[in-house]
C-alpha cells in the first residue's frame, strides 16, 4: 500500500480532469483527505458515494433520513427567501410610486416606472 505522502506528491503532478479521474479511481480505497485541486462536485460525488457504499443497512437509512431532512429545511429556507425577496421588490416599487406620487407625477408615468397597478397606486 502506498503511502499517503507519496500519494500526495503524485497528486501535484495531475494536469487535468481525465488524470485527476484515473488517480482518483486508483487511489480511492487509500483516500483519507480531500486535496484542494480535488474540489469539484463530481468528484464530491464520488468520495460521498464510496463512503455511503460501506454503510450497512441501518445507517445508510439514517443517512438518507438526514438527506431528506436537509433538503426539506433547504427547500424551505429557499422558498422563504424567494418570498422575501418579491415582497422587498414590491415594496421598493410602492416607496418609488409614493415619491412620485408626492411630486405630482402622472398615474401612466408611475405605471410606466414601477409596474405597480393603477389600483394600487391611487391608495397610496
């Protein structure tokens, strides 16, 4: 079995994808850290599934149980942010049509500029 310094010193010679691939898929049972060059979702891909490969069955249902879990609260902080960023857009667009509206400006200009309704901008 090589050594993990010997591995690391052929690692700094890798060019490409296509080396950095054929090293990997060698030296992946002796892999024990992620090098930096080594960083990219597919090779991610990789390390996570021969990890998950060595799971018995009770612990590779846990795993995926937190997947779900993480995906969900993920899922669900994206949508809450989405959200709140459409209602920070709206109510930029009210703040321009309330100074427009104070400068006397037309409702079709006000339209024109932030896209709000004509009902919406004569509540303002």
């Amino acid at each position: 079995m090589p050594s993990l310094s010997s591995l690391l010193s052929v690692e700094d010679d890798l060019q490409n994808n296509f080396d950095k691939w054929m090293y990997i898929l060698q030296q992946l049972p002796y892999l024990q850290i992620e090098r930096r060059d080594l960083h990219n979702p597919a090779f991610q891909t990789l390390f996570e599934a021969s990890e998950t490969a060595k799971f018995t069955p009770e612990e590779k249902n846990k795993y995926e149980e937190s997947l779900k879990y993480y995906r969900d609260l993920k899922n669900m902080m994206d949508t809450a942010f989405e959200e709140g960023k459409a209602v920070a857009k709206k109510e930029y667009k009210i703040g321009i049509a309330r100074r427009m509206k104070m400068g006397d400006e037309s409702i079709e200009k006000i339209i024109q500029f932030t896209g709000l309704a004509k009902e919406e901008i004569e509540k303002l």
